[in-house]
C-alpha cells in the first residue's frame, strides 16, 4: 500500500542528520511520556508469570498420570477428592526485543490527532521498555543494543536512541533466536507481501512477535475532500485529486483490507496484533501487549480497532 500524507507532511528527502537531531530533542520528552503512561499501568502489571523452576508458589492445578508424586500437594488435596500439584513460577529471565519504525511516514499527524506516529511508537516501546526492566527482563533494540538487564532499561534505550545517527529503516532480525519474543510499532503501511517477507526470519527461528499498527485517524477515515495535493513521504511523489472525496471509499476498503490480512497472518502464527490511534491513549496498547505476553504458548489476537 502507498504511503498517503497530507501535503505537509515531512517528507523522506529530509537530511539524515537532521532526524537523528529532531529524535533526539523528541526522546528525552518521550521518556518522560512513557514513565507517565507506566504509572497508569503499572498496578495491573506483573511480568511474564508462567510456571517453571523457582522458589516463589504460582498456582494449584490437577494432577496428571505420570508426573512425579513428588510434585503433588497433600495437604491442598485432602481438602476434596481431587489430587492437585503445587507449580512453582518460572523466575528466569526472558529476552523480549523492541523497535519502533523509524521511517519518514510515522512522522505524518494530522490536525485529527494529538501526536505523530513516530512519537506515539517511541512512547509505546520506552514504556514497554520500562515496564520490562522492573519486571527484570531482559530488552534490547535490534541493530542498536545486545540484550541486557537493567533497572533503568528505558533510559538506556533513549540515550541510544538519542545518540544514533541513523537507524535502518527495517533492522536485520536473523539475530533473534527461538524463545524470544519481538513487539514491533509500525504504521505497516507497506504491501502485506513485503511485512511477511521482512518478519518471516522470525516465524522460521520460532520467535513469538507482537505488531502493534500506529495509525493515525484521519489515514483511516480518509476525511479529505475537494482539490488535494497528497504527498508520498518515503518517494516525495506526488498526488493532486479534483474531488478528494471520490477516493474515499476505495481507499479505506483498501486500508482496511491491508490491516485485516496482516492481523489474519499473525493470528495463524501465534502472534498478537493490536491497533493503536494516536488520537487514543498509549496505555490500551500497553494492556494488549500484557495480555499478548502473559497467554501460555499462544498469541493473542487482538481487535482491529483499539
């Protein structure tokens, strides 16, 4: 799918060095954003918890035929006529990669939203990035950091971000090794064919991946109407319709088609896709994400509409 913006939208001929100057005038504000998002959700908020090898209790659960007797909790099942096991919680840690797409169309925000999508997206990983360390995760960036534990993992990943002087437009993700899970914040506007052919490393390594769409509300409701000029922000083309409203019909067909096969895709994979507008609040994704985390061996599909 063509990437659409408004004829004042940045466009992609901008000097490289002056995005990395913008993003790192933007990143320690977008700390700040994200630290405040946590604080709304961070009550709700408790790890990746699944059961494994630790010390701390997890859950009570039925006994299956050929688990060590050891394992079975006497005293909880003499309290009826089932025989349940004591599982403790998994405690190691879990390396869980973040990125945020840097590429010239984030940067659109129309007069309908509060933020562009590039600065929703950054606040979306660095609050992730927050809530992961305190969890005692380990996070990393692909092609900016190697893995790593740290109570103060979003303010490592900013002051990265802050001293970058280009990011790749699509990082290598080979690197990414089964166990693993990735969360991705793009706009996702590319042909479906080419997100699968770029995110298909992961699916063959056995990564579990969370893509978190950013749009903003007017690319979808396409409120455009009378003589417009429209702007690729990736190429610099350019688009000038007569009656705008015309196209809006297809256009959002095509929108949505885009947005319902890729959420169709993870779904088959095991993956979670959420949608996140950035005239909504960053936390509902947030809440989506942990859900998507915490479920046992399997994605969790989120609405096409967040």
């Amino acid at each position: 799918m063509a990437r659409i913006g408004e004829a004042s939208a940045p466009s992609a001929t901008g000097d490289a060095l002056a995005r990395a100057r913008l993003r790192a005038s933007l990143v320690p504000d977008l700390l700040i954003e994200a630290r405040r998002v946590v604080n709304t959700v961070i009550a709700g908020w408790h790890g990746r918890r699944r059961r494994g090898i630790g010390e701390n209790f997890w859950q009570f659960r039925p006994y299956v035929e050929g688990e060590a007797v050891s394992r079975i909790d006497w005293r909880r099942s003499a309290r009826d006529d089932h025989t349940y096991v004591r599982d403790r919680e998994w405690e190691a840690a879990h390396t869980v990669w973040l990125w945020a797409d840097p590429s010239a169309s984030m940067l659109y925000k129309s007069t309908t939203a509060s933020v562009s999508k590039e600065a929703r997206a950054l606040v979306l990983i660095l609050a992730l990035a927050e809530l992961l360390s305190r969890s005692g995760e380990r996070i990393a960036w692909p092609g900016l950091t190697d893995p790593f534990t740290a109570r103060n993992g979003a303010e490592r990943i900013a002051g990265h971000l802050s001293h970058a002087s280009t990011l790749p437009m699509k990082p290598d993700l080979s690197g990414i090794r089964r166990f693993s899970d990735i969360i991705i914040a793009s706009d996702f506007l590319d042909p479906v064919e080419e997100t699968r052919e770029w995110l298909d490393v992961l699916a063959r390594h056995g990564v579990r991946a969370h893509l978190i769409e950013v749009a903003d509300p007017a690319e979808e409701t396409f409120p455009y109407t009378g003589r417009t000029e429209f702007t690729d922000p990736e190429s610099g083309e350019k688009l000038t319709a007569g009656r705008a409203e015309m196209l809006g019909e297809e256009y959002r067909r095509y929108y949505l088609a885009r947005r319902q096969e890729l959420a169709a895709w993870c779904k088959r994979l095991g993956w979670s896709f959420a949608v996140n507008h950035t005239d909504r609040l960053a936390s509902e994704a947030l809440v989506r994400i942990h859900m998507a985390l915490t479920a046992d061996g399997g994605g969790y599909a989120a609405g096409v509409r967040a």
